[in-house]
C-alpha cells in the first residue's frame, strides 16, 4: 500500500477499499463499476497445458478454482485488510467461529500452552475444551483486567494470548498495548476477537497485535442475514492463516461475500448511529433505580473505562445491564413484553435485540458477582426514544414480579 493511500482517513477507506481495477473494471472498456460483482464459480478452465501448468504457480487472487475464490471475496478480504493498518492479508470464513477456530489452529502446535481470557465468547472457550485439548494443546484462563500481570503466566511453553476486548457479555476492557508488550517480550502471538469494535473503533494491528478477528456476521454484515468469519494478520503470520484456511478448505459464498462488502460500506454510519443510540440508553439506564449496573465500556463504572478511553475511536451498540434484586422470572417478565427489541443472540445488525445472560456460567479463573440478573442488549437503528419508553415499561413489569 503506498504512503498516499495510507493518510486516507478510515471512512474514506471505507468506501474505497476493495475496488481493485481488475475487479471492477469491464475488459475492453475504460471506467468500470463501483462493487465488483457476484462471480460464482467451482471450475476455472484452462486454454491448454501449459497454460494450467503456470496457473499452479500462484495461486492467490487468480481464479484457480473456486475453493480458492473469486473477485467478490478477494475483493472484500482486500477491503477488511485495508480497514486493519498493519495487516497483510485477511482470510474468510464460513462463520466467526471458524474463523476463531482457524487462527489458533495456525499458530499452535502440541505441547504449547494458550492463554485465554477469561470474558472470552462461549464457543471460543469450548474450542479450546473439546478441540484444542485433544491435541495436546493447554488453554489457561486469565482475568480480563490482568494487564500488564500477563508476564507473570507466561511460560516456556506459551505460543499465543487470545484477548476480547471487550468482553462481549460483561464488558471487561483489556489493556491491550500492556499485553502486546509482554508477549513480544517472550516471543508470544497476540491473538484479538475484535467483533464489538470492529477495526474502526479498535485498529488492533496498530497496537501491535498480530492476528485480528472478526464475526463480521455481526457489524461488517450489519442486516442479520449472512454468517462470515475473517482473520486478519500481519506479514509474519498471514502466510500461515492462509496455509491453514486452504488445508481446512475454508471459504465464502461469493453471494455472502457479496452481501457482507455491501455491508462494509455503511459500517461508518451504522456504527455512528449505533453508538448514539447506545450510549443515549444506557445512560438512561444507569439512572433508574431498578438498575443496579451498566456493563458499557463508555460509561466510567465499567471495569476498564479508562483503557476504552485511551485505545478505542468509539463504542458500538451492545452493552449490558445488571438489576437490581430480582430472579429469573422478574427478568423474563422485562424481556418477555419488550415490544421493539427482539429475542435472540446474534446481534450488530439493524434491529434491537435483548438477551438475558449468565456470566458466572461461562467463567473458570474469575468470578461472577452481581446484584440480581443481567440482561443483554444490542441496541438497532429504531428512534431511541422508541427503545427507551420500551424499557421503561419493562422495568415496570420487573418491579412487579420482583415486588
Ligand atoms: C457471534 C460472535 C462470534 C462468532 O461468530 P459467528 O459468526 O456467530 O460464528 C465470535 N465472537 C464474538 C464476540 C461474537 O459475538
């Protein structure tokens, strides 16, 4: 990338990324579309022997066989690198969790030991569990707000430290330039989930981490209607994300990969408009008296707030919220009724979602603590006014069955 190209301020990046001219441009007319379009493809043919023999050569972002792509995927892997200052490449995959599931399959091997946070996304914690364990690989937990403290686990044996931050249900910040320095001290990879910032609020390469990941299911998708993973590396260890993406066989649809680049155009209004919102909320939650804690990076009681404040560009939509007193049942009776949030788990895309969830459940090294239930929520593009009367009314219902 040239030195030019890289003064471009993120948004504009955005809206340039991935339109290569062989992407977008029609062979034997000058000019070209804006998005490169759908190629669908599994065979590539072949003028004649020679021809096939040459095309084996290099078999990167040139048709080859639809295993390894077409233009509409390389042209959005190509965009979320551009998104990532520091990265090298960006590989897809057919979910976030593959992609979780990919990169540390790229960067360990049996004997070595992986430190993982302790907030860390459920799936993540049972890749390690069902699938990293036997084949001989150790995953120890460490507690979020470790920070620099993270020397301390290191071991001889440690190959990699996974960090989300934050966490995506209790929203711990991690300290993510004193846990980089720590491991390149050691030699260690530095692994970050990255789906609630997204590269623009969290240029993670930047502060020196070496792999990025993204559910871009969520915000880079934006609309709840496709599943895609990425893995974004620097040039020390994209090499081997790509090797271990081509040995699984992992890619996209071009029809996904499609979607999810229209998505990525947005990204910068959506996620403006998702952190007002948010923070609008919830700080109108942190005021009621049924509510006893707001799990939000952005606001100066959750844990972490300052490094939010020092390392992030903003907060996106989803945060959590702790009752006051109440069980089960009085936090069932606050979603149950909820009239523009819907149900579900999957969030970043346009539409509310409310989520009751139970830290302590997915946790080893730290403890859960709080003084009554917590829910979820990933606030949409609905007006938050609208959002707002709705919670209050579910707060209501709370204090009913609460009593
Ligand atoms: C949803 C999610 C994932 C997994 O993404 P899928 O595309 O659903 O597999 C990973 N990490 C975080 C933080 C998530 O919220």
């Amino acid at each position: 990338m040239s030195d030019e190209k890289d003064k471009r301020a993120p948004l504009t990046r955005l809206a340039q990324a991935g339109r290569r001219a062989e992407w977008v441009g029609v062979p034997g007319q000058p000019g070209g579309i804006v998005s490169p379009p759908v190629w669908r493809a599994s065979t590539i043919l072949y003028d004649d022997v020679a021809h096939l023999r040459s095309a084996t050569t290099n078999t990167h972002e040139q048709l080859f066989y639809g295993r390894k792509g077409t233009p509409t995927a390389w042209s959005l892997a190509d965009a979320l690198t551009e998104m990532e200052p520091g990265a090298e490449g960006t590989m897809l995959f057919p979910s976030g969790v593959a992609a979780i599931g990919c990169a540390l399959m790229a960067v360990l091997r049996p004997g070595d030991q992986l430190l993982m946070v302790d907030a860390a996304y459920d799936p993540t914690r049972n890749f390690c569990e069902q699938v990293l364990k036997p084949f001989g690989v150790e995953t120890l937990y460490y507690d979020p707000c470790v920070g620099a403290g993270i020397a301390e686990f290191i071991t001889e044996n440690t190959r990699a430290i996974f960090l989300e931050s934050p966490g995506s249900l209790t929203f711990e910040v991690q300290d993510v330039p004193a846990i980089v320095a720590a491991a390149q001290a050691r030699g260690v990879v530095t692994l970050i989930d990255n789906t609630w910032a997204t590269p623009l609020f969290l240029p993670a390469l930047s502060l020196g981490v070496d792999i990025s990941i993204l559910a871009c299911t969520k915000y880079i998708v934006g609309h709840s209607d496709v599943m895609m993973g990425s893995v974004t590396a620097n040039a020390a260890l994209f090499p081997k994300i790509r090797q271990m993406a081509y040995l699984f066989g992992q890619m996209t649809s071009p029809d996904d990969a499609w979607l999810a680049a229209r998505g990525l155009r947005t990204l910068g209004v959506r996620l403006a408009q998702h952190q007002a919102s948010a923070l609008m909320i919830a700080s109108w939650l942190d005021a009621q008296p049924d509510v006893a804690r707001v799990l939000h990076p952005a606001l100066p009681d959750c844990p972490g707030h300052d490094l939010w404040a020092r390392d992030f560009e903003g907060s996106s939509g989803l945060f959590s919220f702790v009752l006051k007193g109440g069980d089960e049942k009085a936090r069932a009776a606050l979603i149950d009724g909820l009239a523009h949030f819907g149900i579900g788990y999957s969030w970043g895309g346009f539409e509310s979602l409310a989520l009751p969830v139970d830290p302590a459940r997915y946790r080893s090294a730290t403890r859960w603590e709080a003084e009554g239930p917590v829910v979820r929520l990933s606030i949409g593009l609905e007006d938050p006014a609208d959002l707002i009367a709705d919670l209050e009314a579910g707060l209501a219902r709370f204090r009913a069955v609460r009593g």
